[in-house]
C-alpha cells in the first residue's frame, strides 16, 4: 500500500516529542535529574511532561493501517510471523545495547524480563516483566492489540463494529475509572487489567473503525470537491486540532483528562486523511515518507542510549554540563538520530528482508 504521507508527518512529530520526553523524565540517568540545578532542563521537563501521550497516536495510526491493508486470505500464524519479523530484530538489537550498557555500570542487565520483550511477551498477559528497556511495553501491548483486532476482522466480520465499539468504551471506560483518563504508569496492572493494553485496545480500536469508515466511503470522499469557504473551514479545523495537540504535548499546563486528546488524534487523523485543507495538503510531502521510516529504530533504541550516555558520560562530565547546558542535549538528540538511522540500515531493513524470504516466502 502506498505511504500516505500526512500520517507519516504525523507519527515524525510524534517520536520526536516521544523522544525529547524520555530525555527529560524522571529518571537517575536524564539529564535534569543529574543536574537539577540546572534550571534549562528543569523548564523543558516542565514544558513536555504530557509527551507520552503520543503513544496514542501510535495506536490509532496503527488501527487505521491494519484496517487499511487486511487480507482476508491472511492466516494468523503468518501475521503472527510477520509482526515478529517487523518488531523483534530491532528489539534483539536494543538488547544488545542493553548488554553494552551493564559493561559500562549503566544498568544491571535482567536476563528474563529482557528474554521475555524479545518475544513480546513483556506486557502481554496478566504479569509484567519489565526489562532493561522499558519503552518497549508499547510492542508488547501493540502486537497484543493487533493481534485481538485482526482476530476480530478476519473471523467476525459480520459483528465487526458491535464487537469493536464495545471494546473501545470498555477500555477507555477501565482506564478512567482506574487511573481517572491518566495514561500515566503504563506498567500498572490492577488485577488482570494491563494499562498499556487498555490504551492499545482502545487506540487500535478506533483506528479500525476510522479504517473501516474510510475504506467504505473513499469514492465519496475523492469525488467531493469542496468550495472554497468549506476549504477554509477544513484548514482552520486542521490548524487548530494539530496547534492543539502540539500544545498539550511540548508545553506546560495543568493536567487534563487524558481522553482528550485521544478525541484529538481521531479528528486530526481523520481531516489528514481526507486531505480536504489547505493544510493538510500542504503537509502531503515525500519527505515525511522518507523521514518515517526511521521511526521504529528511533523509538526502539532511544532509551537505551539515553540511559548509557546519562550514567557513563554526564554524570562524570559535571563540570562540562554546567558549562555548555545545550551541548549535551544537542549531542543526545544526534547520537540517538544518527544511531536510528544507522539501526534501519544496518539491523531493521536487512533483517526483514532476510526474515521474509526464509519464512514468507
């Protein structure tokens, strides 16, 4: 299927926010932890303290795209293979890295929970193993959510969206009642209820039925020309919905329902899909399909170096950090590039590609 272009700006904005929030969490290795009297990298903590909730977007675009490109001839054990073959050599590789960083005394590498996200198993199911490289609960629950929501297409068709639907208010309903809308702590488990498994299980939910509306009505929406006034009215809806997203995930303000801004994905996805806007439009370049296939190695390892460079470099370089503030985060912000970059050439695409022809072929 061919790239649509917004949704890849889209997730481009995303992992970078997501990015720039694990720099400056609250954690032993980030830099506004080490130095906190650093009053920089107090503010930026401040300024993205909402940035996870990108996760959602993930989600939804991930829903979307499984709708999107199903086939019913598909079997589930060779999804299953191809989502392994997509997800897990990155993992192996972070893995590594993890090995490398308790060389260096950054971190004590724990065999199983580590041997369990290889497999994606790490968030799947009633207990949570956390491993050396917790970002990665976000492939577990994804592939778990997949996995449900593909189940659900392929052998339930008839009763699609009176399975879905329920499935999203009852996910979303958890997640308010538990953590009241808060996607925050997406390790918590209360009984058999994962968080992070919730959150997928509504965000990949609405996804499909955005997928499944899209999908049944695209000749009506290629063939509808707008006027000009209805023209101005997408592109003001586009303008606001993404100003507001980016407010609520790159500056300060108080905490809100979480649930809001799932609203908000699923109405900016939908107006980029469409692309009716002098915005959206405007945003439907090729550069966004080059840069978003860099996104998954990004995510992957980002943590990692983050957490080797916060304990077996800015912790012994005190004195250089309070001298040059900005340098660290600059390097930082281009190791993690550059090392993405260099994971999808040398680890994700050659990995697929050999993966697939001996398994799928």
């Amino acid at each position: 299927m061919q790239k649509i272009k917004n949704i890849e700006c889209l997730r481009t904005f995303l992992i970078f926010a997501i990015i720039i929030l694990h720099m400056f969490i609250d954690r032993k290795w980030c830099l506004c932890t080490l130095f906190p009297d650093i009053q920089l990298y107090q503010n930026i903590k401040s300024a993205i303290a909402h940035s996870n909730n990108g996760v959602e977007g993930f989600f939804i675009i991930a829903g979307f795209l499984l709708f999107l490109t199903f086939k019913p001839q598909t079997a589930i054990k060779n999804f299953i293979k191809k989502k392994y073959i997509r997800l897990s050599p990155v993992i192996i590789f972070s893995i590594l890295l993890c090995v490398l960083g308790h060389f260096l005394s950054a971190m004590d590498f724990s065999f199983v929970p580590n041997l369990l996200t290889i497999f994606l198993l790490n968030s799947f199911g009633i207990k949570i193993a956390v491993g050396n490289n917790p970002v990665l609960w976000f492939t577990s629950t994804l592939f778990a959510g997949l996995l449900v929501y593909f189940c659900i297409i392929k052998y339930l068709p008839k009763f699609y969206t009176k399975i879905t639907i329920p499935l999203i208010i009852f996910s979303y309903t958890a997640i308010e009642l538990l953590q009241h809308g808060s996607f925050a702590n997406p390790l918590q488990n209360y009984c058999v209820l994962n968080i992070g498994f919730l959150r997928a299980l509504g965000g990949i939910g609405l996804g499909t039925i955005i997928g499944y509306l899209y999908k049944n009505n695209i000749d009506r929406i290629n063939n509808f020309a707008p006027k000009l006034w209805q023209k101005i009215i997408f592109t003001i809806s586009e303008l606001g919905l993404f100003s507001y997203m980016i407010w609520w995930m790159m500056f300060i303000h108080k905490s809100k329902n979480n649930l809001i801004i799932v609203l908000t994905f699923v109405f900016l996805l939908i107006l980029l899909i469409i692309r009716k806007g002098y915005f959206s439009k405007f945003l439907d370049k090729d550069i966004w399909v080059f840069l978003g296939k860099y996104q998954y190695s990004l995510y992957v390892i980002h943590y990692v170096i983050i957490r080797i460079f916060g304990l077996s470099l800015w912790k012994n370089q005190s004195e250089f950090v309070h001298t040059h503030p900005i340098l660290p985060v600059v390097i930082m912000i281009f190791v993690i590039l550059a090392s993405g970059v260099l994971t999808y050439h040398f680890v994700e695409s050659p990995s697929a590609k050999y993966l697939k022809n001996k398994f799928l072929s």
